[in-house]
C-alpha cells in the first residue's frame, strides 16, 4: 500500500455556541488551518503520538483511534498526525482529528461514513458534543447547524476573520456541564438566554447571505455579550475581544467553549494588518477565509 494522507479542517463559531447543545441553531465555518493523518502499511494497527502530547490528550487521542478501528476493521495501519490547530482552545481540534482519522482509517469512505465515525470519536474527546465541530470540518464550508441537521449557506461577501488566542482554557466538556448545572438549576432564565442566542442566530444567517458585515459584526458583538451572561467568558476572553474591536474588527466574540481563555474570532475587511500588528504584540493568531480550505 502507498502512503494515505488526510485532513480534517478545524472550525469557528460565527453564533451560537453552547445554545446548540439545548437545540438552538449554530453557525460554523471551516478554518483553512486543521489536522492530516499520514497512514502507512504496518504489521499491526498503531496511532503514532508525539512525546510533547500531555498524558489526558494521548489517552483520548488512543481511545479515539481504537473506535476507529473497530468500525474500520482494524486496518494495519500505522497512522501519525501533525496538528496546525492549537488543542483544547475552541478551533475544534478534536473534530479535526475526528475527521483526519476516519479518513484516513475508511478505505474510501463516503462523506456520511467520515461523519458517522468522526461522530463516535468526537463523543470520545468531549462525551455528549452537539456534532457542530465534526460536520463542519467534515462538509469544509459555513454551515447552519441544528439538533445534528446541518445546511450549508453560501455567503454573499467572502467572510474574512482572525483568530487570536488568550490563553489556556478548560476542557469544553467540562465547560459544557458546568453551564448544565447552573441551567438546570435556574433553568427558565437560562432558557432566556439561549432562546435570544438562537434570535442571533437567524439574523446572523440573513447578514451572511445578504453580504451585509456590518449586521453580521454587530451580531457577534452582541453574541459575546449573550455569552458573559452564561459566565462562559473571562477577563482574557473579553480583553481580547476588545483589542480585535479596536483594530477594526466589524465583531469579535469568544468562539467555541470559552472559559478561562481560548480563541476569540474577529471579522475583518482587512485581516493581514490586524494579523501584523497582534503578532507584534506577542499575540499568536492568524487569518483566515471561513468555509475556504485550502488542502496541503
Ligand atoms: C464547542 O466547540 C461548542 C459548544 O457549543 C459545545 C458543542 O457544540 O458540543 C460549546
């Protein structure tokens, strides 16, 4: 057998988030950045992990790839990842990894088995995920999302975002039940709070496809706002939304799980000088066009 190489797109979220663990709607787009798998011929299956990985993320990289290769037949393979994507900051890396693996593990696979098995390892990474990360580096483009429905939206002027990180954060499963206790604890001002999220989320879609940036910027600003209120953002969160807001950013929010720190996502007419000037302040980012992959 030849070498077999894949890759899995991570992702943003433009609106949403946590409201569609509770069924809301979402919007996500791949990012141009994400995670190949190298697979090649070997006496017995093996998921080759790098010596720096933390021993959790080896652990659940490992239990990933043995779903994987029961449902693939466990094809002797000896399989190796190199990430683009920071772990654990909201840019979907599991679902990347997810998406990688069952490509590479599959023998030509149809994009609905891809989905199936990514979904399966993604419940290993983060237990009861909405599917919002795996679908969306599994379909590569900008997607409505809802109750593991998802509909790919064409947007009527190119989305243009940085994504700048803030920090080390918690794992999104934890995140995600810290939120279900205090919801199911007071639960009628929580729902509330994720029913306007869900608001957001439809005129987000009209912004989009109508091409309007300015709407789809006011939109994720007052998406964050939403996202303070579920305490799902920090002090580092928010100042780095302020900074993307001051260097021109039409939006800025926390994207993914939030918490601690993680990644915020601004959206940009012009990304490369925001781009610059973050790095010469010593923030990691880079720029990106949403639902635009560009294979390695
Ligand atoms: C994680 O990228 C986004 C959350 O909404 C969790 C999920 O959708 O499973 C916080």
């Amino acid at each position: 057998m030849s070498t077999r190489y894949s890759f899995g797109p991570g992702k943003v979220i433009l609106v949403g988030e946590h409201g569609v663990v509770y069924g809301y709607p979402a919007i996500a787009g791949s990012l141009s950045r994400g995670v190949k798998a190298t697979a090649r011929a070997a006496k017995r299956p093996m998921l080759k992990l790098g010596r720096s990985l933390a021993a959790p993320a080896k652990r659940s990289l490992s239990r990933a790839f043995e779903v994987g290769l029961e449902v693939a037949g466990r094809p002797s393979l000896e399989v190796s990842l190199e990430s683009e994507l920071p772990l654990s900051m909201g840019l979907g890396s599991s679902g990347a990894v997810s998406v990688a693996l069952s490509r590479v593990l599959l023998e030509k696979p149809t994009a609905a088995e891809v989905e199936s098995l990514s979904l399966k390892m993604e419940t290993v990474f983060h237990g009861r995920p909405s599917g919002l990360d795996h679908t969306t580096s599994a379909r590569e483009g900008l997607l409505w999302f809802q109750k593991g429905v998802a509909r790919g939206l064409t947007p009527g002027k190119p989305l243009q975002v940085v994504v700048a990180l803030a920090g080390k954060r918690r794992p999104t499963k934890e995140l995600v039940e810290a939120l279900r206790e205090r919801q199911s604890r007071w639960p009628r001002r929580y729902q509330r709070l994720f029913e306007e999220i869900g608001r957001l989320v439809v005129e987000a879609r009209t912004a989009i496809v109508g091409g309007d940036l300015d709407a789809l910027g006011d939109v994720m600003n007052v998406n964050q706002g939403l996202l303070s209120a579920l305490q799902v953002s920090g002090p580092k969160l928010d100042g780095m939304v302020q900074r993307l807001r001051a260097l021109g950013a039409m939006g800025a929010k926390l994207t993914g799980a939030g918490g601690d720190g993680g990644a915020v996502v601004g959206l940009f007419r012009d990304p490369a000088s925001a781009v610059k000037q973050l790095r010469r302040e010593g923030v990691e980012c880079f720029a990106s066009e949403l639902g635009q992959v560009v294979l390695p």
